[in-house]
C-alpha cells in the first residue's frame, strides 16, 4: 500500500533549521528523597526531513526522550528547540497548544474513539484547535484518502482491520500538517502484512519530506529508518546513519 501521490500531501514543516535540537537535556524522577535520573545529558540534532529510529533496552530512557520530545513532558534542565521554539520553559497549556499543532503522535494502541467514524476521529486534532467543521470534514477525508482509506471514512475502529485502524492514526496525526510525526511503537500490535503497511506509509512520508522519528524495540523496524538512536543508561550509546543500505 503507498499513499495517493495524485494530491499534494500535507506540507512538512516550514522551519529552515533543525525539527528537534536538545542539548544536555536531563531528567531526574524524585520519589520522596529517591532520585532517578532517567536522561543524564542528551544531545541530540534531527533536521526537517530526517527518518530517525530511536532503540534502547527497557530502562534505557527512550521512553523519557519520546515524552520529552512530544512535549508530554518536560526536561529538569538542558533545552529543546522544536522547529526552533524553545519549549524547555513552557506551561502545560502552552506545551498542550503545541503539541495539537505541532507534532503528530503516532501510538501503539492507536488511541481511536470506538464510538467515531474514520473521518471523525482524523478530525479530532483540528477541532481543538479551531478549525471550522466544513473545513475539519475535507481535510480529514482528503488526508484519509492519502493513506489509502477513501473508501472507508464512515467506518468505526471495530470496523476495520489492524492494519487500516493504524492508517486512521497516521492520517490523524497528519491532518494538522505537523512539523514533527513522532511514532511510539506503531507496528507492536500488528501482524506482518499490517505492519509492511505502515512501514510502506512512513516511507512514503519520509520521501515526501515529513520529520519521522521512530520509538521501537524491534530492529526489522528500525532498518527502515535512514539513521537509528540507541539509548543505554540514559546517554546516546550510538548514532548512526544508513549508507548504502549499511548503517555507519
């Protein structure tokens, strides 16, 4: 499955520099006078159009990093500049606004609305932040289209396949035109056709000139990525870039 390539697929981001640009960021997790530092002084620079997967055993802090990234949480020192915002220092409604306009999510549980029909839930995104409802109901079918689901946006979630209730996610995450899709485990709960499927998406995507970074544990699915972050103890571990098809 490839996405609809007939219609110009929602822009990319309209940053000159980097996406994502963290420095030294740490984060320490105080429980009474236990401390733990979960990130203990990241760097990291991904620029618009990158493909990043980012890998780590449990405990290593990628889902710290991915919580960071997505402005769900916040760093205890050290900043992020996201499209070149700096969002180390925002309040939590400010942190709620970009991250509707943003940053697209992408999860593992997909996170639909059983109750929602495929164009409704794609919607969702924009009618928090204001778009009005003629509007919200054609980008939402126009981007559903794109994934490959034109003929599926009166279905609801427990009307469709693995493998199309992901591509609901994706063109959900899509439709607010993004400058950063941040995928946390979205091939997990999929079989191997449906995960082919939005690995295909992403491809796609990543041709089309969208940001993608990857949160996954498995290493079929970070081959896919043009570069992968490992993660141990909280520090990048490595950082390597495919070329040629190898990974140096």
């Amino acid at each position: 499955m490839t996405l609809d390539m007939t219609a110009p697929l929602p822009t990319a981001g309209d940053t000159a520099g980097p996406v994502i640009d963290i420095s030294e960021v740490r984060k320490v997790y105080k429980t009474g006078a236990l401390e733990v530092e979960a990130l203990r002084g990241i760097t990291l620079r991904i620029e618009q159009g990158e493909y990043v997967a980012i890998m780590g055993p449990s405990g290593s802090g990628k889902s710290t990093l991915m919580h960071i990234l997505g402005c769900l949480d916040v760093a205890t020192t050290g900043t992020y500049l996201l499209a070149g915002e700096d969002v180390s220092g925002l309040t939590e409604a400010e942190l709620a606004v970009i991250r509707n306009r943003r940053i697209g999510f992408v999860f593992q549980q997909f996170n639909l609305l059983p109750s929602l029909t495929a164009w409704r839930n794609v919607e969702l995104p924009l009618c928090y932040a204001g778009v009005a409802k003629a509007e919200r109901k054609q980008r939402a079918i126009e981007v559903l289209a794109r994934v490959g689901l034109g003929d599926r946006v009166e279905h609801k979630p427990t009307e469709l396949s693995g493998g199309q209730q992901s591509r609901v996610a994706l063109a959900r995450a899509l439709v607010n035109k993004p400058a950063l899709i941040l995928a946390d485990e979205p091939t997990g709960a999929l079989d191997s056709k449906s995960t082919a499927d939005v690995l295909s998406v992403f491809a796609d995507l990543h041709a089309a000139g969208h940001t993608i970074v990857l949160i996954t544990h498995e290493e079929d699915v970070a081959e896919h990525a043009e570069r992968t972050v490992r993660l141990h103890d909280g520090l990048i571990s490595s950082d390597a870039r495919r070329t040629g098809g190898v990974f140096a």
